[in-house]
C-alpha cells in the first residue's frame, strides 16, 4: 500500500499540472473569442475563409459552442475526478489508518487487559499479605493484651502481699517493742527488788553479826553455796529469795536461841 501510493502520487501531480496549463490556454482563448469568431463569419461571407458557405455559418457555430461547452464541462469534471480520486485514496488511507489504529487499540486494549490483570493479582497478593500482616497485628496485640492484664493482675497480688507483710511487720514490730518495754520493766522491778534484797540482806548480816560468830556465819555461807550448785542458774532470783528465807527462818531461830542462852546454864547446850 505504501508503494502503491508513492506510484500514484507522481502521476496525480503531473496530471494536475497538465490540466492546470490546458486551463490557462483555455482561458486565453477565451479572452479572444468574439474577435476570432467575427473574422470567421466574414471570411465566410467573402468566401475566404475557412467556412466555405455561408450558409452553414451558424451550424458551425454551434458545433464550436457544443465543443467549447464539452470541453469546459470536462475540464469542470475532472477536478471533480481528482477530488474523488483524491477522496478515494485518502478514504483509504483513511480506513488502512483506522485500522492499523484499530490494530493498536485492540493490542492496546490486550495489553491494557494484561497490565489491568497483573494489577488485579497485584492487589489480591497485597490485601492476602495485608490481612495476614493485620490478623498478625490483631493476635500480637491480644498476646500483649493478656500479658499486660495477667501482669497487673500479679502486680496487684504482689502489692496486696507487701501490704499484708508490711502490716504483719509492723504489728510484730509493736508486739516486740511492748514486749521489750514489758521486759524492761521487769528488768527494772528485779533490779530494785534485788537492791531492796540487798539492802535488806546488809541489814540482816549486820543484825546478825551481833547474835552470832563469825564462824557459825562461814558455816551458813558455805551450806547456802552447797544448795546454790544443786539447783540451776536460770533461778537466780528464786535462789536469792529462798536463801532470804532460809536465812530469815535462821535468823528467827538464831534469835531464839540468842534469847534463850541469856541464861549461863543454857549456853553450853547451844555450843
């Protein structure tokens, strides 16, 4: 088709320039056609010219005319040719671009369909990953969720038990504190229980160095020792009163004694 249209578009042009200078001639003819046609009817009429009888001047006239109007109706025509011509082959240029327009719309179109269904795979490949990357999310936030929750739920056991020991620490801590005054106060009624022992105790001593020798006290201190060993250390305090008591139930019969041996006859019985 591209040959064949490179062929034909020479000869249309050279075609087109002949039929423009045969118009030009034409047109000049023209121009000078009342005078030619007069010198023809005379010449005619004297028998001269190219009509030969005058009687056939106006039928000759008219074949010219018939040829002249034959001649312009198909100059007039054949632009019209060329146009159709022209038409035609642009109308098939036309319908061969339309097609091959045609053509590359629908590879257009296939390829487009291509592109649309990759697209398409595309984004079902992109929302399948996305609704696993959001069922990820969704499952990793409730683990977190739970977590969160199972972690403040120890926390507030923790916190409940801190608060328990912290109250068990602290009534222990007052338990042994009035315990530790408790015994300080015992402490400190032992100790002037013993002084007032003590004292008590010098007192008796000196009552008792007037009624009896020095010698009979050795031999009370050394039994008082004798059952100081028998019995155990943790009654101290017990050991003291009860020596007091000994002592004082001594002390009595000491007395007794002392009062009864006024009298000479009984000395002798006491020694």
């Amino acid at each position: 088709m591209q040959t064949l249209g490179l062929l034909v578009a020479p000869v249309l042009g050279f075609y087109q320039r002949f039929l423009r200078f045969s118009l030009r001639f034409l047109l000049l003819m023209f121009m000078d056609f009342p005078s030619t046609f007069k010198f023809i009817t005379q010449a005619s009429e004297l028998g001269c010219g190219f009509l030969l009888l005058g009687y056939f001047s106006r039928l000759f006239n008219l074949l010219g005319l018939l040829l002249i109007f034959f001649f312009c109706l198909r100059f007039l025509r054949s632009p019209l040719l060329l146009s159709n011509h022209e038409k035609s082959s642009s109308s098939r240029d036309e319908n061969s671009k339309e097609e091959e327009s045609l053509e590359d719309e629908v590879f257009d179109v296939m390829s487009l369909r291509k592109m649309v269904k990759e697209e398409r795979q595309r984004y079902n490949a992109a929302c399948a990953e996305i609704e696993q990357e959001q069922g990820a999310a969704a499952s990793a936030a409730e683990e977190a969720m739970a977590m969160i929750l199972r972690l403040q739920s120890e926390k507030s056991a923790v916190e409940i038990q801190a608060k328990q020991f912290r109250r068990v620490v602290e009534q222990k801590q007052e338990y042994d504190l009035e315990v530790i005054e408790s015994l300080r106060w015992t402490v400190v009624q032992v100790e002037s229980q013993k002084n007032l022992l003590e004292r008590q105790l010098g007192v008796l001593r000196e009552r008792l160095r007037q009624f009896v020798n020095d010698q009979e006290i050795q031999q009370l201190q050394e039994e008082q020792e004798l059952q100081g060993t028998a019995s155990d250390d943790d009654d101290d305090g017990d050991e003291d009163s009860s020596g007091f008591l000994n002592f004082s139930i001594e002390y009595d019969d000491v007395d007794a004694s002392s009062s009864s041996n006024h009298s000479p006859t009984h000395t002798p019985q006491h020694l």
